[in-house]
C-alpha cells in the first residue's frame, strides 16, 4: 500500500489509537479491587487525553462543562435550567463553528467529536437533574400517585460538582460515543467492585466479532476511496448506473467505519462496566432496566453464572436492522441508537406535533455540523418517512413484490443520503443528486401526492357513504314520527 492510502487513513489511525489508549486503561482500571479509584480519576483521565489532543481546543469542552456546573448549582428551577442547557449549549456550539471565520482555529477531528459528545452528556445532565428536581417537588407536596418511573426518579440522588465533572468528562465514549445518561454511569461506578471478567468476556467477544468482516472491508474501501470518485465534475464523465455503484461503496466505506469504531467503543464502555444489567431488567437503549425497582431484580447479583447480562443500555447498532430492515424509519432507528434515545427524549417528545420530526432531523443535522451535505441529507429524511408511512397505511399486508421493491429503494436511498453525509460539500452534494435526476425526491414526493389523492378519494367516499346512511336513518325517523303522531291521533 502506497503513502496515499495512509494519508487517507490518517485520521481513522489517530481513532483507532485513542480507541487502544482508552481500552488499556479501562483494563488497568479494572485491576483494582473496587470502583474506587474510578471515582476519582475518570474525569481528569478524560481531561487529560482532551488536552493532550486537542490542545488549546479543549477549552471548547471546559467551558461548557464549568457553565453547566455553575447552571445546576444556581438556577434551581427545571425549566429554567433545561432551557438554558439546551439553547444556550446549542448556541454556543453555533459560535464554535464559526470562530475560524474570524480567525480563531477551526473546531475539528478529535476536538469537534469531543464537543459533540460533550453537547449530549451537559444537556441530558440538565434534563435528569429537572427531573429528579420536579419528582421531589411533587413527592413533597402529594406523593407519587403510584407511578413508578417517579418513585424511581424520587430515590435518584443529584450529583455533586465532582460527581457531574467525573460524568461529563469520562473517558469511556467521550470520543466516539456511545451515549449513556448520568444514571447509567453512576450505576456502575456506584458498584462495590468491577463485573467479573467471566461475565464480561462473552459479551465482548460479540462485539470484536464484528470485526472479523468490518475492518477488512474497511481497509478495501479505504484503498477503493470511492468518496473521489463522486467528488467534483469528475462524475460527468460516469453514467448514472456507475453513480449508483460509487454511492453504494461510499456507503459501505460509511458502515464499515462506523461499525468498526463503534464495536470497538462499546467493548470499552463494557470493560468499564457502563451500560451491564441483567437482562432480566428488560432493559432498553439508553434509559435501562424498565423494572429496576423489583424486589427481583434489586436482589440479583452480577457476578452469579445463573444471571443473564446483557449491554442492551449501550448498543449503538443493530447491524442486521440496519442492513435488512423493510423501511427508512426501521433502518434509521437502528442506526447510532444513543443517539436516537438522547434526540427522541430531549428534542422530539418535546416539540410540537405538526413539525417535530424535520426540526429534530434539523437538530441531528446541526449537532453534526454545519456543511450543507448534513442539512441535505437529515432534511430529505422527513420526505421518506412521511412517504413510507402512507404506502404502509395503504397497504397493511404488503405483498412480496412490494416488500422487496420497497427494501431496494430503501438501500439506494441511504447510499444516496450517505453520500451528502459524507462529500459535506453543498455544491458537490446537488452536483452528485442532481447527475442522478433527484430521483429518491422525485419518487417520494409522487408517493406522496398518490396516496395524499387516494386518502381524499376515500375521506370523501366514506363521508358519502356516511351523508346516505344519514340520509337512509332520516328516512327511518321521519317515517317512524308520522306512524307515531298517526296513531296518537287515532287514539285521541
């Protein structure tokens, strides 16, 4: 392999040592006897390789840190504070962004992945902190009314300045994620000693598995580098069936980066303990165990060969969703699930009805960055899934010609939205799009102005059918009144 191939890979080296790094010392961490030592070394561990990557850069993250410390000890009220976390957090990532436009360092590489998982960790500290907050206001004033996700908020204790610096610069995720709320870390550094290595291995082991066919495909597609093949007026040259080839190598080179670095990831998030419980808490993505508050389930020890465990809290993937699901919204919620779990609490469920889904698409989008490629991308999501939701309500029971035509449409239109994710450029992105006639746009915006004119033809055949049977029932009355009235008369 040539200097070309190493300097593409240049930077996905530099992860894959930080990766390394923070595996040694989670395994070094584990060596001693109880989760002491981690309390007190996990943020500054965190710090400290910010620093020595970054640089001057990780003021960026410092700030923001030492502004939420000072919010949650200053503003008491939930909304206020969790107001002022997520805007003012957004805003200030706005301004970062755009600090080499007045000749400040660009935010980049490993700084900008350190202040977007930063971003995540400071405002869903703000949001767990309001709620705690607000379960013991009302606990205070009436009690719980037997709802038990506000007894267990109830009994969560708020951390302190250390407790919350230790979370939000942990090392374990800071650079490529998973995120975990401050509930899941604390319970496992709150655990007496480190999980057993015998408990922890299989589950490690399914996840460097993966790279047995993620990491060799990677390194294809690194010395492929089929990004340059769709990148500038180069592609005038490629017919479109050649672009389609290109877009689904792109997508390739995407997943099996992502799922490479995310195996890896998560595999250190285990080591460290973040993210385990038995499985018989029927724990989900990001929240955790649904019935932690069981006499059961608090009883059960992580250690016993007989509990089950798994790392369901953490998993940022589920691969065979994402390669085979029958639809956009399917694949999209098996892509970087803490993610989803952290937008679905925090943007979605909070804003208005009529137009949550494009603002949160515009959220993740921002989160990301501000190359147009993102926006592009994130904002032709909304337009798949709202055509996909109403081929799905017309047709419940969908053929198997429908099924397999909808699942192809399906992968060339993630290759195509990878492709604006990754070119970032704006002008390449349309250049790319439009070389390909818009066509994901095209079929979508039919799909929906067809099933829009189907749904109004059967609104107003129904609402005929409801105006005869009105008029039949009227009939009836009418006629029913008149025998009635005759034979009061005939009685009188």
């Amino acid at each position: 392999m040539d200097s070309t191939f190493f300097s593409r890979a240049k930077n996905d080296m530099v992860y894959a040592l930080l990766l390394i790094a923070s595996a040694l010392i989670a395994a070094a961490l584990r060596l001693s006897s109880s989760n002491v030592l981690r309390r007190r070394v996990d943020g500054l561990i965190g710090l400290s390789i910010a620093v020595l990557v970054g640089g001057w850069m990780a003021l960026c993250s410092l700030i923001t840190v030492l502004a939420h410390l000072a919010l949650i000890s200053t503003i008491r009220c939930p909304n206020h504070l969790t107001n002022l976390s997520f805007f003012g957090t957004f805003t200030f990532l706005a301004l970062l962004r755009c600090q080499h436009f007045v000749g400040l360092p660009r935010l980049e590489f490993v700084s900008n992945a350190i202040q977007l998982m930063m971003t995540l960790r400071v405002i869903g500290l703000a949001y767990e902190i309001a709620e705690i907050r607000r379960a013991k206001k009302e606990h205070d004033e009436g009690g719980t009314n037997g709802d038990e996700n506000q007894t267990t908020t109830t009994h969560r204790h708020e951390p302190n300045a250390i407790e919350a610096f230790s979370y939000l610069y942990s090392f374990t995720g800071l650079f490529t994620g998973p995120y975990y709320t401050y509930k899941t870390y604390s319970d496992a550094i709150g655990r007496q000693k480190p999980i057993a290595w015998t408990k922890l291995a299989p589950l490690i082991g399914q996840k460097l598995y993966t790279l047995c066919w993620t990491f060799p495909t990677l390194v294809l597609m690194t010395w492929l580098d089929p990004l340059n093949a769709i990148r500038g007026h180069q592609i005038d040259e490629y017919s479109m069936l050649s672009l389609f080839f290109w877009c689904a190598m792109a997508f390739v080179f995407m997943r099996m980066r992502v799922y490479s670095a995310w195996m890896v990831a998560e595999s250190i998030c285990l080591m460290a303990g973040i993210g385990i419980y038995p499985a018989a808490g029927h724990n989900e993505v990001g929240s955790g165990p649904r019935n932690e508050q069981s006499p059961h389930f608090q009883s059960l020890d992580y250690d016993d060969p007989a509990v089950a465990l798994d790392a369901e809290t953490i998993r940022n993937l589920d691969i065979p969703c994402v390669e085979h699901s029958d639809g956009f919204r399917s694949g999209m919620r098996a892509w970087n699930r803490t993610v989803q779990f952290w937008l679905a609490n925090f943007v979605y469920r909070r804003t208005n009805r009529a137009y949550r889904m494009p603002y949160t698409m515009f959220v993740s989008a921002f989160w990301h960055g501000i190359h147009p490629g993102y926006f592009l991308s994130f904002l032709t999501i909304p337009l798949c899934t709202s055509a996909e939701d109403r081929l799905f309500k017309a047709f419940h029971e969908r053929p198997a010609f429908l099924r397999h035509l909808w699942s192809f449409m399906r992968m060339r239109g993630f290759e195509m939205m990878a492709c604006g994710f990754l070119l970032l450029d704006g002008w390449d992105t349309i250049r790319l799009w439009s070389k390909m006639y818009f066509w994901l746009h095209l079929v979508m915006l039919e799909n929906i102005k067809h099933h829009s004119t189907c749904g109004a033809s059967n609104f107003w055949l129904a609402n005929e059918a409801g105006k005869s049977k009105r008029g039949e029932k009227d009939e009836m009355t009418t006629a029913y009144l008149k025998t009635s009235i005759g034979c009061r008369t005939i009685r009188h």
